[in-house]
C-alpha cells in the first residue's frame, strides 16, 4: 500500500509496488498474448480465387504483409492488388489452427495445407522437389565443402572407424 494523495481519505493501491521490471515484463507479455482472439480471416481476389488465414492483426495490416512478404504463401496465386479481405470468425488462440482448417476445408481456396494435411508428408514432398530442381547446384556446394574441410572429415571417419572397430572387438571379447 502506498501513502494516500494529500485530502484524499482512502488510500491508493500500487499494483506494482514490490515487482521487478523482468516481473513487470512477465505481465505485460502474458495481458498482451493472452487478451487477443485470433481472426480466421478470407482474402477474396477479382478472379474469385481465395485464402484463408488467421492472425492476431488488423486486417488492412496483414492484408499489407502478404502483399509486401509474399514468400512461399498460397496467397500469392491472388491478385492481391485487386482484393477484399474479411473476416471469417473470432476464436481463441488455442482453437485457432482447428478452426483456420475448418474454413480451409469449407471454402473453395487456393491454400496448399487442405483437408486433413500432413506437414510432414509436405515437407517430404517439397525437399524431394527441391533437390530435384536444384541437383547441379546441391553437388557442386557439396563438392566445394568436402574439399574445404578434406582434413576434417578425414579425422571424423579415421575416429569412427577406430570406435566400430572397438565396439566389434567388445562384442567378440563378450562372447
């Protein structure tokens, strides 16, 4: 409790009296993830091709980020320069990827993650594409590497080998 304005009868209560700054931090950043909803929001182009997202942002300013970030992103099969954005639905952050899917699922969009999507498998698929695409240029980084680090890789196999070979004899030795 703080000492009371001057006239005043009742006192002032300090919330923060008591707390450090790493404390007070803690606070601000557990009000300010913690009081948002997410909105599962539609980007709808002039050709009637849409996606589907979410975000914690305006809309006008994520609108904004897919325009100028636009790497990778379904969205940038949309003409993003001729497009309206809206709102879907309001949810929780904890529901929010449940329900992005959902509206993904419902709505004819362009998005790449549909339907009952595995990241994993994704993720399989793209690396495979990209080794294909880039096959010449993945060996000649490789080449370059194992010749820069020639002596490196030498001592790592020489130290591997020994271990096996002390592992085999370990085994033998145990028998």
């Amino acid at each position: 409790m703080v000492a009371s304005d001057e006239g005043s009868e009742s006192p002032r209560w300090n919330v923060y009296d008591g707390l450090c700054l790493g404390e007070l931090n803690l606070i601000f950043i557990f009000i300010f993830y913690h009081t948002f909803s997410m909105i599962i929001y539609c980007i709808e182009d002039i050709n009637d091709l849409k996606y589907v997202g979410k975000t914690v942002r305006k809309l006008s300013k994520r609108l904004h980020g897919h325009k100028d970030l636009n790497t990778g992103c379904s969205s940038a099969k949309l003409n993003l320069y001729n497009c309206i954005i809206y709102k879907l639905e309001e949810c929780e952050e904890e529901v929010s990827k449940e329900r992005e899917r959902y509206w993904i699922n419902k709505i004819d969009c362009v998005n790449i993650m549909k339907y009952n999507f595995n990241e994993e498998e994704y993720n399989k698929e793209y690396h495979r594409k990209y080794q294909e695409k880039n096959k010449d240029k993945l060996k000649e980084y490789h080449r370059e590497y194992n010749n820069k680090n020639k002596d490196k890789l030498n001592a790592c196999r020489r130290e591997r080998r020994k271990l096996k070979k002390d592992t085999l004899k370990l085994k033998t030795k145990n028998k």
